[in-house]
C-alpha cells in the first residue's frame, strides 16, 4: 500500500464537498483525495419516494468508476442512498462506504440515546433503518430519535452558511436527555462549532467519523 492512498469522494450536491474536504485537509491531510461530483443524482433522488433500479445502477456505475481510476476506498458523501450504496459495494473488492455508518458505530458505541439533526427529507427514512441496523449488530438497546431542522438545507444551499448553522444550533440547544447529537448530512457538519456552543451533548458528525473509519480499514491510522 502506498503512503497516499486513493480515495474517492462521491458527491450528489456540491454543498457536501467543503466540511469533507476540510475534515481530510485536518485528518488525513497525505490522502490522495478524488471528487466524483454527479449533482443531478440529489434532485433526482427528492422527486422519488424510494431509491429507484435506475438510481442504483449509477451509484453502482459510480462506484466502478472509482475502482477504475485505482481507488483503495470510496466514501459517498450524500445520506439519502444508503441500500443503493450496500449494493454497489457488494460488486467490488474495495471498501466503500455510506455516509454515516461510521458516524452511527460512534453514537451507538456511547449508548443509549441518539438524536438525528436532519435538514434533508428524503433521507431520514433510509438513516433510521441504517441505524437500526448498526445497533442491532452493536448494542440493540441504541435508540434514535429523528428531528428535522426546516429551512436549513435551504439556507446553505443559497451560500447563507450563517443561517444555516445558526437553525441547526437552535434545534441542538432544545434537546434533553440525550447521550448524543448527530448531524444527519454532510452538508450539516459546517455547524459543529455552532451545536457544540448550544450543547453539552456530544456532538458527532458523518466526515470526521468516516475518515477514521478509513484510516482503520487501509492500516493508515
């Protein structure tokens, strides 16, 4: 293995690429990091109740495509496609990775009580099922609860980066009684520092756990 594996980051919106590439630039800076941006595949995945064939087969054709260029690992950045995900990894030999499973392996190992911090719909019903699967394999007593922060989404996608940690804060500092905070998206994880100052819950976000999930896998921690 060379000191600077591949990896390559797929992207289905643009505003999921800066806290991943910020997390590298601080985590794993040696990384050689590629970006696969297909930003049709959000918009397409809104219009549709469920992941559709057609959705799966371009996750999987993604997923070839990182392989091709010599990629030792490949890390989806978009919540809302966690079965096609499963899917397309199963057809190669390399690790690929969901979004979030490193970031709920963490909240579950803490115990107890999570709560999800979402802005983006379609997602929340593929991420309960993923966490209740994780935590049927980690401790079966986990639980999650699930809150949507309106607006949000539709702030950062505007460039309005302020507004939207400022909303995802607010509906940190409501939260009691809980043993973690996730933030659901990508996209959510510029508002760490924001909930961290709302909250002493944890607060766990999906680039920095994915990439020490990584590091573990290719022997680079």
């Amino acid at each position: 293995m060379s000191q600077q594996p591949r990896i390559t980051l797929v992207h289905a919106t643009p505003i999921a690429m800066e806290p991943i590439r910020q997390a590298f630039a601080s985590a794993w800076p040696e990384a050689d990091m590629v970006n696969l941006l297909e930003d049709s595949l959000s918009p397409d995945r809104a219009k549709s109740s469920d992941i559709t064939e057609a959705l799966t087969a371009r996750i999987t054709a993604l997923t070839h495509y990182a392989k091709q260029i010599g990629s030792a690992a490949v890390l989806f950045t978009c919540s809302a496609f966690g079965r096609a995900i499963e899917q397309a990894a199963a057809t190669v030999d390399i690790p690929v990775l969901k979004p979030n499973e490193a970031m709920f392996e963490a909240a579950i190992r803490k115990g107890g009580r999570t709560a999800m911090l979402y802005t983006f719909p379609p997602a929340r019903e593929g991420m309960e099922a993923e966490f209740a699967e994780e935590a049927a394999r980690i401790d079966p007593t986990a639980t999650l609860e699930s809150f949507l922060v309106e607006h949000a989404i539709e702030a950062v996608r505007a460039g309005d980066v302020e507004t939207h940690n400022r909303l995802v804060a607010a509906a940190a500092a409501g939260l009691k009684g809980f043993d973690s905070i996730v933030l659901a998206h990508f996209s959510t994880a510029r508002a760490v520092p924001a909930v961290r100052a709302e909250t002493d819950i944890p607060v766990l976000s999906s680039p920095a756990a994915a990439i020490d999930k990584l590091k573990r896998l290719l022997g680079a921690a």
